[in-house]
C-alpha cells in the first residue's frame, strides 16, 4: 500500500475520485487541514493518475487531476559482519581477478558497503517521511554528492533526529547513531529507525481509514 497526500485549498470539507482507475476517498489531516490523505494500492511503475472531486462548504465542486510519481521508502537493516567481510575480501581481490559473479555482485551494490544506492535510498524514505509528518527538511533526494562528505553526513543525521522527535517509534526503536556514520550496525540503526517510523505511522493511519470508510460517499451520489 502506498500512502498519498495532498496540500488542498482551505475550505474543502469532502475530497473523493479515482487514484489510477480505483475509487478512493481522501480523508483530512487532524492537525493541517489543508492535507489530505488517502491509501492506495502500490503502481509497479511509482505513478498515480489522481482525478478528483473537492467539495467545499458552499456546495461548490471543484476538480483535481495530476499524476504523481510517488516512489515507496525501501529500507535495509540487517546487514551483519559477514556482509563485510566479503565486501573486503572481493576488494582484495581485485576486479581484475573476480569471477563474473562477484563482479555482478559488487556493480549491483554490496551490502557490506555504504553505497550511493543505499545514500539515495535513505534520501527517498527521509523525503517522503517528512512529506507525510508535515516537517519541512532539506533533503539531497535529487542532489545527492559525488563524494559525501562530513557535512552531508550531519545533515542526514539530522533529520533524521527530527523525524524521531515525532514520536512515530517502537519500544525497541534504536537510540540516533553518533556521528561519524562509519559501521555497519550504524548504518542498520539509521535505516532501522525510518523503517519504524514510517510503519508505525502507516499502522495509526490504517486504522483511522477504516474508520472513516462508511462515509467514503458511494451512497449519496457525490462520486
């Protein structure tokens, strides 16, 4: 499931269409309620065709059609010594000497690495995480560095910090790892952390649209 929002005109009281062909009901934010909300089923593709009707207190409608790319956070923590070790032992093997295997292996990304892949990742998971809590952050989604460095490190720390503030946690939900970024367990907690928020998030939010199912407007011809 996929997790839309959108930021609607003041005034709106009833916002409901079709999100790629499927009938769906928008439901508005508690705290900003110029945000609306809906899930949908995941597009394999990450676009959504949304075509939408807003209904204000007036009676007045209006329309809402815009396709969004809209890519799922992914996250990865369970990368373990071993990982690493093999990510040291193909490095000293040299690309000359890899099988054509490991060489597959290390162009997709090793695990045992901090890879661009993971950094643009957990850029992506931090983006779409501070869009749904309503948090402004500066993210390096579409500018990611050729070489990061200690202030990118900071600032990905950072709001990080800022999206556990939220509260969104487990019990279990790991303690913000201390800069530098520099171990595997480090690099699991991080990860660990956006993946708890962002399910723990999704968790409050299913149940608050299932609740609101019975006024979805299929009866009273609004849709």
């Amino acid at each position: 499931m996929a997790t839309l929002t959108l930021e609607l005109p003041a005034g709106i009281i009833y916002v409901a269409g079709r999100v790629n062909g499927v009938l769906t009901v928008f439901h508005q934010d508690g705290i900003n309620p110029w945000r609306w909300r809906a899930s949908v089923d995941a597009a394999e593709d990450s676009l959504y065709h949304i075509c939408l009707e807003m209904h204000d207190e007036a009676g007045n409608v209006g329309y809402f059609e815009k396709v969004l790319e809209y890519i799922l956070p992914v996250f990865v923590y369970d990368r373990t010594r071993e990982d690493v070790e093999y990510a040291e032992g193909l490095h000293k093997t040299g690309w000359q000497d890899m099988t054509e295997e490991q060489r597959k292996a290390w162009r997709g990304g090793l695990k045992g690495c901090l890879n661009a892949s993971d950094l643009k990742r957990m850029e992506n998971a931090v983006y779409v995480i501070g869009q749904l809590l309503g948090l402004d952050l500066k993210t390096n989604k579409d500018s990611l560095p050729e070489f990061p460095d200690t202030l990118y490190f900071r600032t990905l720390l950072r709001n990080v910090s800022r999206l556990r503030e939220t509260g969104y946690l487990h019990r279990d939900t790991p303690q913000l790892p201390e800069e530098p970024l520099n171990t595997w367990q480090k690099v699991n907690d991080l990860e660990h952390i956006l993946h708890d928020i962002y399910a723990v998030y999704n968790a409050n939010n299913s149940r608050c649209f299932y609740c609101g199912e019975i006024c979805s407007g299929e009866e009273n011809g609004l849709l």
